[in-house]
C-alpha cells in the first residue's frame, strides 16, 4: 500500500518535473524569439501596410494675384467663400419618434433662415428639399450658393445647423472665388481664366491669362494620415511646401476714365440696331499708358453690347482718312509740301480712280480751279491726297510705304495683351502690287491697321515726334512691394521733327475749328487736335459673289468703319483717344464725323472735368450737349 502510494507521488512528480521543463524551454524559445524580433526580424512589408495609417498627398492652392489700377483700386481679386452643404440624414436612425418630431421642427426653421439669407428659395421650397433629400439618403445637398465669411457665420447659428455637423448636418466647403469689383468696366482687357491653374488656351484671355503665371502663384503639398473617424490631420512625419501665393499687376488703367469712355460709348451706339460695335482707346501722351480701354460688341441673339472681343487690338481694317495724317506727315518731313501750298483742283480726277465730287463741287461754289493742302486737309479730301502722293512718290512708291513702316504702323511689336492683330501694307516690289495702290494707301485703303497702331500714331504727333510704346502694366509687385517695374518705354525716338509735328497739329486743330469735326467738337470744354476717318468694310465674299463689289452685297448694303482720333487739351496734350464705330450690313453711312465725333466730345469733357484744376466741374447732364438741332 505504501509502495502504492510511493510511485503515484514520483509519476506526479515527474509530471510537474517535465511540465516545469517545457514551461521553461517555452520562456527561453518567447524570449530568443522577443530578442530576435528586437533585433533581427522585419515584418512582410504587405502585411505591415495594413496596419499603418494611410497618407495622402494634398495640394495647397495659393492665392491669386489681384490686378489693380494705377491709383490702387482693385480691378479683379480673389477672396475666400464658402459653398455651404447639408447632410440630411443625421441622427435619422437613431431618434426616437419624438426627437424625430422635434428635429424636423428645427429643419423648418432652418428653411426659413435659409430663405432669409439666400433668397433664392422660399422656406416652403427649403424645408421640401431637405426632407425630400433625408427621405432618399442624401448626405451632402448642396444649399444656396456661394457666400462670404460674414454670411457664412449667420448660417451657422441657424437652427439645427448652430449643433454641428453630426447633429445638425451642416457642412460647408472653402473656395477662392475671382471677383471684379467694377463689373462688366474693362472686362476683355483685364480677361479671366477658368480656373487658377497654369493652363494654356483659349481659357486665359486678357491680363489674367497674359499674366497667368505670375499672378497663378505656385502650389505647395502637404501629406495628410487618416484618423481612425476617416478625418485627416497633417502628417508631421512626411514633407511640407508651402504655396507661394501670386503676385499682383498693377494696370495703367484709370477706373474713371474708363468709366468715362465705356459710358460715351454706349450712349452713341447701344439703342441703335444698325451699329454692330466699337472700341475706345485714351492714352497718356507722354508714357504711352493705356488710361481706358473699351470694347464693345452686339450680340446677334440678345443684341446687348458687352466686352466679348477686343476688337482695339484684334480687329484690322481700312481705316480711312485718319491715315491721310500719315501722307501729310511724310510730305511735311520730305520737305516737299507746306500746309499753304495749293494744287489745281482739276475737277477732282486723278487717273485710275473715280472722280471726287467734293472737288468738283467746289470748284463750283468758290469759283477756282486751286485748293490749299490745309483745306484739302480739313475737309478730308481723297483727291488732294490721291494727288499729293502720285505726284510726289510715284516715281519712288517705296519711299512713302518705308514711311509706315518708320512709324510702326507694318508691325505688332510687343504688346501686354495676346491678339495683337499684325497690320498689312502693300509691297511696292511684290507681284500684288497694282498702279493704283499707291493713290489708295494715301488715303488709308489698300492697308488694314488696328485702332492700337492709328492712336499710336497720333499720341507720337501730340508727343512732339516721339513715339511712346502703349503699354498696359506698369509694375508686377508682392504685398505692395514692386518686384519688377515695367513703365514706359520709346518705339520710335523721333517718327518726325519737332516743327513737323507742330504743324500737323496745326491742321488736325483746323479740323475740329474749321472742318469735318468742327459740328460736334468745335464746342467741347478744352480745344481738341484731331482727324475723322469713314471707310467701307470689306465683305466676306459670301455676300459680294452676286454684286462682284468687294465692299457691297446684292442688295446694295455696305458695312462701314466710323472713326475719330486726335488728343487733348490740344495746346498741351495730356491724352490721345480714338473712338471705332462698326456698323452691320445697311444702307446707311456711318460717318467719323457723327456718332465717333459725339464719343469723343463726351469723353473730352468728362476727363477734363476730372482735373479740379480746370474749374467747373460738369453734371451728367452737362456733359453732353443737345446734338439734335444740328
């Protein structure tokens, strides 16, 4: 019995002896393998990702540059707003019939709030959207549209929405918006880009996309982990750039000039239906600095005027008699006329072109057979000018056509706007060349020039021979620091002498005093130096296969292209400016001398007014006169 009990005690103790060992040999195989672990193993890398938290790469946008005017007022800019949401399905399945109750009668509170601030939709119509979007699931519905800072703090203390987004549902989104402070005012120059990004195409227009890259800015990244509630929070062990925001241009642009010139413009053509647009450029005489620039075009459904294309810079033609200026400027130089010389009239033939009634007629009226270059001047007169040209260059065409190009009027040199339409000037040496164009140049056909290139032109007669490149941006600055200074610079040191420019101002004064300008301008608040130029547009030949005359369809219609251009205060000009009118297809002729005229005058009298230094300062009312007794 004893010896029983014996061996039942040594197997229990060889039973614990040998758990003892294993037990032991286990520790020493957990801690080799803890020490191997510490030391030596590394994990699979697939089944390690699953277990780190996820990163993402998140772009920082800067902020976009804004563009100003010369004196600092913002012409375009970008500001936070928000694009508030709603999840409607908070708490949906977790309220009790009673809170569920209690929660829909703070939804139509919160319509109502909404309505209030929006006015986009009625509280009815607010409160149906959300209970439409919570029966269907919707957790982010879009409410109202976009809105600032301030506004977005009234719509959070709304009902339901002032709990939050997990009681109330409210959301909300942060967006750079581009805003133009001035409206529709200098539209096409100051341009727009569809996005803030550094695409190409026909999504950047005017400065904003001349100047995308400077004003875009350039992105910075963060990289982001995802919290275990699916939220985001900066990864401070990855890299981090931050954006660098745009830098902003400052414009030569006057806000009241142009306010000026697009008012002017609008008031000659906007209620006439014949009239299919127009342009206005105001430079300043001694830098070049565009102070105003306007386009306007019908729209062929609307038929409302709006700054869709710019047509200053992008629009070639005939520009008519305003380039007679051109002629009488390379005559004067050449030494080979004076302005008191006088031509026989020969009843206004010259050969190769039709015959110039006007001549004829006064002839008739004044009972001789001669006319003074300065009359033929005021009166715009083709054959005096036909005449003046063959008689004196053609012998040597050349000479007068290298004149055009001596005044940059062959050439679309660099400019602050893409589109700057190159002109076009027969080659005397080309096969093209005919024995007329001479006599047709003289008189501003047979050449297509912009409005840009004809008030150049004249801004270098009012700057005493000195032709100022226009220009559109005078500094690129960052944080009102200038980090680049643009400003004026000189196309042509010297396009004529001095005296040369003095007495073509001379005849340009006697146009406004004596000649065809002299109905609407002759009268305005400071003595105006200038020249009316009306020329026939040429057709697309779609119109013009019937009647084989490139400037009239079959039904005898013409489109035309009224300008004026000249600079004031004539005596000591500060501003050169040209008014273009184009007209549809009609019957009607739209003269340099009318609606361009009247432009002018407004926009003369309203600028000079600007000045406290010139007295009197004009009402709206006065700044126009009553044009309708003449």
């Amino acid at each position: 019995m004893a010896s029983e009990k014996k061996k039942k005690s040594d197997s229990v103790g060889l039973a614990l002896y040998l758990i003892y060992l294993a037990l032991l040999g286990l520790s020493v195989l957990i801690m080799g393998r803890l020490v191997q672990i510490q030391l030596t193993y590394e994990p699979d890398p697939k089944i390690a990702d699953l277990f780190k938290p996820r990163s993402t790469k998140q772009i920082l946008e800067p902020m976009r540059g804004s563009i100003i005017s010369n004196d600092g007022r913002l012409l375009a800019m970008s500001t936070p707003m928000y694009q508030v949401y709603m999840d409607c399905t908070v708490l949906k399945d977790v309220n009790s019939k009673e809170e569920e109750e209690n929660w829909r009668a703070k939804a139509k509170d919160l319509a109502d709030g909404l309505a209030e601030i929006y006015h986009d939709r009625s509280g009815s119509e607010y409160y149906q959207l959300i209970m439409d979007s919570r029966s269907r699931g919707r957790r982010y519905v879009r409410m109202g549209t976009l809105i600032d800072h301030e506004t977005l703090q009234a719509v959070s203390d709304l009902p339901l929405f002032r709990e939050g987004a997990f009681k109330g549902g409210f959301l909300y989104e942060k967006r750079d918006s581009r805003q133009y402070p001035y409206g529709t005012l200098a539209r096409r120059v100051i341009g727009y880009v569809k996005d803030n990004s550094n695409s190409n195409g026909n999504n950047l227009i005017g400065l904003e996309g001349r100047y995308n890259y400077e004003l875009h800015g350039k992105e910075g990244y963060e990289w982001m982990k995802v919290t275990d509630n699916r939220g985001l929070i900066h990864n401070y062990d990855s890299s981090y750039v931050k954006a660098e925001d745009g830098r902003d241009i400052r414009t030569t642009l006057d806000i009241d000039i142009q306010d000026i010139a697009d008012h002017a413009l609008r008031a000659q053509i906007e209620d006439n239906p014949k009239i299919e647009g127009g342009c206005v450029i105001v430079m300043d005489v001694k830098t070049g600095g565009i102070r105003a620039m306007v386009n306007l075009l019908r729209d062929s459904t609307s038929g409302r005027m709006s700054e869709s294309y710019n047509m200053a810079v992008g629009r070639t033609g005939e520009p008519g008699s305003v380039f007679k200026s051109t002629t009488l400027m390379s005559l004067l130089e050449d030494g080979k006329v004076k302005l008191t010389d006088e031509i026989p009239t020969n009843h206004g033939d010259v050969k190769g072109f039709s015959r110039d009634q006007h001549i004829a007629d006064y002839e008739r009226e004044n009972h001789t057979d001669k006319i003074s270059i300065l009359h033929g001047f005021e009166i715009s007169s083709n054959y005096v000018f036909r005449k003046l040209a063959i008689d004196n260059y053609g012998d040597n065409p050349k000479k007068m056509i290298d004149k055009l190009y001596l005044y940059k009027l062959g050439e679309a040199y660099d400019f602050d706007l893409d589109g700057f339409k190159s002109p076009s000037i027969p080659d005397p040496a080309g096969k093209y060349w005919s024995n007329t164009d001479l006599g047709s140049v003289a008189i501003g056909y047979s050449v297509a020039e912009t409005p840009l290139h004809i008030v150049t032109f004249y801004n270098a007669i009012a700057n005493k021979g000195k032709m100022m490149k226009p220009y559109l941006v005078e500094s690129i600055e960052s944080n009102g620091s200038v980090k680049e200074k643009r400003g004026p610079s000189i196309l042509n040191g010297s396009i004529c002498s001095r005296a040369t420019a003095d007495t073509l101002t001379r005849a340009l004064r006697n146009v406004v005093s004596e000649g065809t300008g002299k109905t609407r301008l002759a009268r305005a608040r400071c003595p105006i130096a200038g020249k009316t130029g009306t020329s026939r547009i040429v057709l697309d030949p779609k119109y013009t296969q019937k009647s084989r005359n490139p400037y009239m369809d079959e039904y005898g219609r013409m489109q035309y292209q009224a300008t004026f251009v000249g600079f004031f205060p004539a005596d000591e000009p500060q501003y050169t400016a040209i008014v273009v009118i184009y007209s549809n297809l009609d019957r009607e002729i739209f003269y340099g001398g009318t609606l361009p005229a009247m432009a002018f005058r407004e926009i003369v009298d309203n600028v000079y007014a600007l000045d406290s230094r010139n007295g009197e300062v004009l009402t709206e009312k006065a700044s126009m006169p009553d044009w309708s007794a003449e």
